[in-house]
C-alpha cells in the first residue's frame, strides 16, 4: 500500500502543471503522509501482536487455575471424608448417654479421641495471586468469570469454619475436668512412633469413657464440635458448588477464546 501511495506520489510531482512550490509541498506532505501510514500500520501490527500475547498469557492461566481448582476439590473430598467420621463418632457418645454400650473403654476413648482431631483446609491460591499480582485478571475477556474467581478465593469461609474447630479443639482445658486423664493423648504419639527412644508402651486408656461422656464436661464438649462441623459441611457443600461453577467457567472461557 506504501508502495502504492509513492507511485502517486511521484505522479503528481512529475506533472508539468504543477508549480515548483506545489510539487515540493506535494512531495513533502506525501512523505509525511507515508511516514505516518507506516507508523499507524507498525503500531496496529504491535498492538495485535500485544494481544494475542496477553490472550495466550491468560489462557495459560486459566490452565493453571483449572489444576489448582482439581486439587481443591479433592481437598475438600477428603475433609467431607475426615468430619463425616469425626460427626459420626460425636453422634454416636452423644446417643450412648440413653443407651446400653456393648463397647469396650478403649472403643469409646478412640472414638472421644478422634473428636479432638481436625483438620484445616486452605485452597490453592499460586495462580491466582499470579494473576492478581501480574495484572492479567483485568485481561479477562468476561466479567462473569472475573467476578467468580473474585468471588471463589476472597469468601474463605471453609478455611475459617475448619480453623475455628481447631480452635476448639486447642482451647479445651482438660484440668477442669476430674474424669479425664491426660495420659491418653499420648497413646496417638505412641503409635506414631514420632518422638526418637520413645519409652511409654501403654496402648490403653486411663479414663472411664463411660462416665466421660455422660458428664456435663463431656457433653459440652462433644455438643461444641458437633455445631462447629454442621458449619463445616454448610461450607463445603457451598464451596464445591463454587469450584464446580468456576471450572465449568474457565472450561466455556477456553473454547471461546483458544
């Protein structure tokens, strides 16, 4: 096209009607005006070539938030798992109080036992701070998107309803209770073999379970964990349906936009 404009150029400027001074200013302004086409055509090819780079950027994103989301979602597979057991157990001594148990001591102080065990959950966040970070989010070409990624990793409610019963489990103060031995905590520790010549060999509770769990303190506490898991699963059956929608998201993003 450049090429183009010249012939013209060099056209008017051989034409014997024309002026000296005409020609010179035709010829001057049609280097500028090929000047500044080539400048607008380098700066249009640049801009295109930008795009198409941030374009190819974001969609490496996408891909990295997809695995993060996978690894997500069977976190919080595994937590359901772990407090299902865990509610399980609570439900079961918090019954026993107006039942007959067949269970052994040992069977009941395994299951209080596993009650004070949790479980944090902290999503994976690498890509997305990246994203954030890098400024690519408002590189997104849909806002739908960018508010459910917002939305996903700024509402942490699954991490802090699984913190807070680890809070619980943490600020029991077993001194205020005259039934429960502290020594069976440290049956887990026994087992696990963790601490280097370790010496204690006891694989049997001390408390009576059977009274523990009939005892105000021991009710309360068991009662505490069971309202701070109804939390839990609140959260995680929210929280999937949030993974799901975001992935179904990125999923439409990258066959629109590959």
């Amino acid at each position: 096209m450049i090429k183009f404009f010249r012939h013209i150029r060099k056209q008017l400027f051989s034409e014997e009607k024309t002026g000296r001074f005409s020609k010179y200013l035709l010829y001057a302004f049609g280097e500028i005006f090929l000047v500044v086409i080539g400048i607008l055509i380098a700066i249009q090819l640049n801009t295109l070539k930008s795009k198409a780079d941030d374009e190819a950027k974001v969609l490496k994103y996408m891909d990295g938030l997809y695995h993060d989301l996978n690894q997500d979602l069977e976190r919080m597979n595994e937590l359901f798992t772990f407090y299902s057991d865990n509610t399980s157990s609570i439900q079961f001594l918090l019954k026993s109080a107006d039942q007959k148990l067949t269970l052994s001591n040992d069977e009941l102080g395994t299951l209080f036992n596993s009650a004070l065990d949790y479980r944090k959950y902290t999503n994976k966040k690498s890509t997305y701070l990246s994203l954030i970070n890098d400024g690519f989010i408002n590189k997104i070409n849909d806002e739908d998107l960018i508010n459910a990624i917002i939305v996903y990793y700024e509402t942490p409610y699954l991490a802090w309803s699984t913190e807070i019963y680890g809070n619980i489990a943490e600020s029991i103060d077993f001194n205020t209770s005259d039934i429960y031995d502290s020594r069976d905590g440290l049956i887990g520790l026994n087992e696990s073999n963790s601490i280097p010549n370790w010496q204690m060999t006891n694989n049997q509770y001390h408390t009576n379970y059977s009274e523990l769990i009939n005892s105000t303190w021991g009710i309360n506490i068991l009662t505490r964990f069971l309202k701070q898991s109804h939390f839990i699963f609140i959260n995680l059956e929210t929280y999937k349906l949030k993974n799901a929608h975001l992935r179904n998201e990125i999923e439409n993003y990258k066959k629109v936009n590959s």
